[in-house]
C-alpha cells in the first residue's frame, strides 16, 4: 500500500467515526433528558409505592429516623409523596412541582448520617454500611434532579 493510500484509507476511516460519533451524540442529546427523568421518575414512584403496601426495605430507616412520628402513619405518607414526585416527573406541566417535593424530600433523606451515623457508617467518616450506600446514592439523585430542572426554561 503507497503512503497516498494509507493516508486516504485514514481520511476515510476518520470520516467515518466521525459520523457515527456525530450520530451518537446527537441521539444521546434527544434522548438523555427524558431518559433521565423518567428513570428518576420510575425510581420515585417504585420506591415510593413499596411503603404504603408494606413491603419497603428502607421503611425500618425511616421509622427509626423519624421517631417522633407513628411509622404506621409517616411512613405510608412518606411513599404517596415519593410516588407523587415520580408521577409530576413523568408530566411535563408538573415537572416543577416535582422538583421542589424531591427537594424538599432529600432533606429527610440525609437525616439518618446526623441522626443515626452508626446505622449510616461501619467506619466513620468513609465506611458505610448498606443503608449509608442507599442514602449517598441520593448524591446522583440530586445532580439528576439539577440537571433535569436546568433544561426546563428550553422547553
């Protein structure tokens, strides 16, 4: 093969990636914000239908978080808010109201490291245990929940 069609094979192939990489990007901006809404959105109403039927993993951390309040009564409410979130996620016009209930909700959700850092931590400050693994993912949450409000004027 000449150095000239080396050079033009490279051209081409380059060309080529470049297409498909300006395909793929294009596909992830369509698509990246409603996936990522309505991901948070299934998590949300999943979650959050799981403690008012009874069956919440999570629904021990709450009741021992929350102690002021009767588990049987705060922890069926804490689900319909945490489905409401999902569903005002799933429905453009609601977006926004989703946003402050998941806000609003992610407070409570950090009460367990200041309230019970031996349940969150089997090292402190950087061991969790399983429960702090559930409460920290809620960092990912969050930055989803920031991105997904930052496009809401573009629409």
């Amino acid at each position: 093969m000449t150095e000239e069609t080396q050079s033009t094979a490279l051209t081409t192939y380059r060309e080529q990636f470049a297409a498909i990489d300006t395909r793929a990007t294009e596909l992830m901006d369509r698509w990246s914000i409603p996936m990522l809404r309505g991901s948070v959105a299934i998590i949300f109403i999943w979650f959050g239908a799981l403690k008012p039927l009874g069956i919440s993993p999570a629904a021990e951390l709450v009741a021992n978080t929350v102690y002021w309040m009767p588990p049987e009564i705060f922890v069926p409410i804490l689900g319909v808010w945490e489905v409401a979130i999902g569903i005002c996620l799933l429905y453009r016009p609601l977006i926004r109201i989703g946003l402050l209930l998941l806000f609003l909700q992610m407070v409570g959700t950090f009460l367990p490291v200041v309230l019970l850092p031996d349940v969150v931590f089997a090292t402190f400050p950087y061991g969790l245990t399983l429960e702090g693994q559930y409460i920290a993912k809620n960092l990912v949450v969050i930055g989803a929940a920031l991105v997904v409000g930052g496009t809401l004027r573009e629409q």
